[in-house]
C-alpha cells in the first residue's frame, strides 16, 4: 500500500468526524495533534457500524449481515490482511502504530448489534452491560492512545463513559421511544416509581415521573464523579479535553434536574454554559 493510498485514507475519516454534530467534540483542536487523527479514524469506524444498525430501511437480518461483515474485516485486519475499504486502511494502521487491543473495536460492534436487536431493559445490569460495549471501550481506546492504560484508569474512564452514555439516554428519553422504539430506563424501576411506557410515550410529567428522572440522574452523576480524577490523572491537552467532556456531561445533567415542568425535554447549552464548562475545567487542573 502506497503512502498516497493511507493519506486518503485518513482523510477521509477526519472529514467524516468533522462533518457529522455529536454533543461532545469529536478530534477537537484541543487534543494533541498526534491523536487527533487517530480519533477521527476510530470515530469513522463506530459511526458507519452505527449507521448499519440504526439509519435506512434495511430489514434487521440485512443490518446484522452488515454489522457481521464488518466483524470479518476487523478479523482480517487483525491477521495482517489488507482490506479495500477507507476506514478499515487507516484502522489497520492506527491499531499497528498504536498496538490498540482489537477486542475492543468488537465490543463496539457488540453493541450495534444490541440496538438491532434489543429495546427494553429489565434493570439496571442489563442497561450498564449495553454501556460496557457502547461507551467504555471508546474511553478505553483512548487510554491506549495515550499510553496510560493502567487498571486504576481504566476503571475511571469506565466510570465516566457509562455515565456519559447514561446522560444521553436521560435526554433523549422521547426521541429514543418515537424514533427507535428503545426505552433505556430499566423496566423495574419504571415499575417501582409506577411509570408506563404510555407516561413516557405522552411526555408525562408528575410526581412519579419527576421521582424516576431525578434517581436516574442522582445514579448518573454519582457515577460521573466516581471517574472524574481521571481528568486530573491525564495531563496537558488530553486532560483538559476529558475535564471539559466531564463537566459537559455534568452540566447537562444538573439542567435535566432543573426542568421540573417537563422532564422529557432535551436541554441545550448555552454560550454561559460552554464558559461555565471551560472554567471548572481549567480550574479543576
């Protein structure tokens, strides 16, 4: 493979972070320059599974056959095979020069495979165990990146990525119901605070609604907290970035709290927040 091919390549997955809106930022300015593409060709990677399991009109069986052909080229990759397509050329290459455990990209996929296939949670274990695939193996991922993969920081970042992704089901709770049939609040504590999934498809606000939200979000950032050192552990630039996701998800979560009229709604963040954001991190250094 020529240098121009593997230029392309990385190209091309840089352009694909950079073109689609994601709530936290995606091969930011802030990170280090040396990560900043390897970022972007992970993001590439997870972005084109999701597409698969949720974007379209394919039929399930044809969305697992996509994801299952995706499984087969990591496989090949891994065996030192070279693979025709632009995303799985720079992964290649990013896993070599990065020595990144390719189990973790399968957990990924594991994860896209669940959202074809599951839409409703019994309880909590089943929801953190959706986590483990879809969110922690990206903080993990970055560890490696950064050489700072150690027991103690995985288990961190662990922390803050399940929480991070737990944010965002609490504020896509609708759109998640209306758009694609998943409801991530376990089954047995909607029954415990007696909500239906008629309270939550009508947008219902009141007592028992408000009590269930607000244990999800006391949950959530009790486990954001439980991770939150690992932004003082990280240094320079890449610190900086997670303090500034940290206290993004936090902020988001403290606004979920605020909205006691209607707790189904999405909060924004405003220009104040982002200097709200910027502040705590730069002072939590």
């Amino acid at each position: 493979m020529n240098k121009e091919t593997l230029q392309n390549a990385y190209a091309e997955c840089l352009n694909m972070a950079r073109s689609h809106y994601e709530n936290f930022p995606v091969a930011s300015r802030l990170l280090p320059k040396r990560l900043r593409q390897p970022i972007a060709v992970i993001y590439a990677f997870a972005r084109r599974a999701d597409d698969f399991a949720d974007e379209g009109n394919l039929t399930e069986d044809e969305r697992l056959s996509a994801l299952a052909d995706y499984a087969n080229k990591l496989n090949q990759i891994e065996q030192g095979e070279f693979v025709n397509d632009v995303t799985f050329i720079a992964l290649a290459d990013v896993i070599k020069q990065h020595e990144l455990p390719v189990s973790l990209f399968h957990d990924l996929l594991t994860a896209f495979k669940m959202d074809v296939t599951k839409a409703r949670y019994a309880n909590f274990g089943e929801v953190m165990q959706y986590c483990r695939y879809s969110a922690n193996p990206v903080g993990r991922l970055l560890l490696h990146l950064n050489n700072a993969a150690s027991p103690q920081n995985l288990g961190m970042s662990d922390a803050v990525c399940s929480a991070l992704q737990l944010t965002n089901f609490l504020q896509d709770i609708s759109q998640d119901l209306e758009e694609s049939d998943r409801i991530y609040i376990p089954k047995d504590e909607m029954e415990q605070f007696g909500v239906s999934e008629d309270d939550i498809r009508n947008k219902t606000t009141n007592h028992a609604t408000r009590r269930l939200i607000e244990f999800q979000i006391r949950r959530t950032a009790k486990l954001m907290q439980a991770g939150a050192p690992l932004g003082k552990v990280l240094k320079g630039r890449m610190g900086l970035e997670l303090r500034m996701t940290i206290m993004g998800g936090s902020r988001i979560l403290y606004k979920l709290n605020q909205q006691h009229n209607d707790v189904f709604s999405r909060p924004r963040l405003n220009k104040w927040d982002v200097v709200w954001i910027l502040w705590k991190a730069i002072r939590a250094k």
